[in-house]
C-alpha cells in the first residue's frame, strides 16, 4: 500500500468508528506503520474531522518527525509496535462498553472478559487490564510494550482499550469485538453464563 493509500485508509477506519458513536468528542487514536515511521492521528483531533493530509509521522521511540504534535496517547501506539514486529495498525478508543468494564471493580485484571463467543476468543484472546495512568503519562510505556507482546489487545483501567492488527480492517474487526463483547458481558452481569470452555479457546486463540 503507499502511503496516499494508507491515510485514506485512516481516515476511512476513524469516520466509521466515530459516525457509529465507537468513539466521541476528541478522544480516540488511530495509527499505522510504514516502514520504520508511524503515522498518527494528531493531538486535539476528532476522528469525525481529522484529515489524511492533517496526520502526524513518529518512529517506534516517539519521536516527532513530520506533520502536527501527534496525539499525547502516541507513546501507546508505539510501545506496541516495539513489542508486536507483526502489528501494522493501533487503534485506541474509550468505547463506552469496553471503557465502562475498565472502571469494574473485582475483575481478573491478567484477563478481564471470559470467552463468551468464538469471534472474541479468535480475535482477542486474552485481555489484560493496565493499571490507572492520567493521559499521557508515558510511564506507562514500558508495561503496555511488555503486555503487548503476548497479547492483541489490552484495556487500560478506567480508560478504555487498545488493540494491534496485522492490518487495519484487522485492529478495527478486534476492537469491534471487544466492545461487542463488553456489552454481552455487562449485559449478562446477574445471570448464569456459560462461556467456552478452556479447550474450545486454545483451539481459536490468536497468535
Ligand atoms: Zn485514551
């Protein structure tokens, strides 16, 4: 893909999830790597307006190299393509089902939601919970690089999520069932429920 070809690509991936409420007002980040440099969404910016010419261009240790400052949340993006040399696409968002089983007490913090359905278990796998950071504090770094390596996606508490993929359609249908799957899973709080079992989910899990 070239580069004119990724960014529509990012601007397509942020007006569908912004025009479907999977994200609001200026929060969400989405990126995609191109060789060694990142192209980001800037700070400031709603994925309801962002533009393809309007993107910031990291590399893998954040560095501002090209076009507006990159959003405060880029350090994220990053760490994930430091730990995944597979992954070519991030997205973060604070979609309101994922980022409201971010602020649940008493949850396995190793893994928050059970296997409810095949497409989650195939898609994300395990979801480890990071613990509470203000925006932007790049502390935080070097947990979400170590957690990215063994896993897809991860949710930052109180926060919301943040999901890899090989592509960019690829992160977009794993958030898409992560937030899915949020809202199963809050919508079975009080009922008896029967997730998959141990082995149905090494038969699908992601690499
Ligand atoms: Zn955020």
């Amino acid at each position: 893909m070239t580069e004119a070809e990724l960014r529509d690509e990012v601007i397509a991936t942020a007006r569908s999830l912004f025009t479907r409420s999977l994200t609001h007002g200026r929060t969400g980040n989405i990126s995609v790597r191109l060789d060694d440099r990142i192209l980001v969404t800037p700070t400031g910016s709603s994925l309801g307006t962002v533009r393809a010419d309007h993107l910031s261009v990291i590399d893998t240790g954040v560095h501002h190299l090209a076009g507006p400052r990159p959003s405060k949340e880029a350090f994220l993006h990053a760490a994930v393509y430091r730990a995944r040399p597979g992954a070519t696409a991030v997205i973060h968002t604070h979609s309101t089902h994922s980022a409201a089983v971010s602020c649940l007490a008493g949850v396995d913090q190793r893994n928050v939601l059970p296997p409810l359905t095949a497409y989650f278990a195939m898609r994300i796998g395990r979801l480890p919970m990071l613990p509470y950071h203000a925006p932007g504090d790049e502390s935080l770094g070097a947990l979400a690089e170590s957690t990215a390596r063994d896993n897809v996606a991860f949710l930052l508490s109180n926060h919301g999520p943040v999901v890899a993929g090989e592509s960019l359609p690829a992160a977009l249908d794993a958030l898409e069932e992560l937030e899915e799957t949020a809202k199963l899973f809050l919508l079975l709080q009080g009922h008896r429920t029967r997730p998959l079992t141990d082995r149905q989910v090494r038969d699908l899990a992601p690499r």
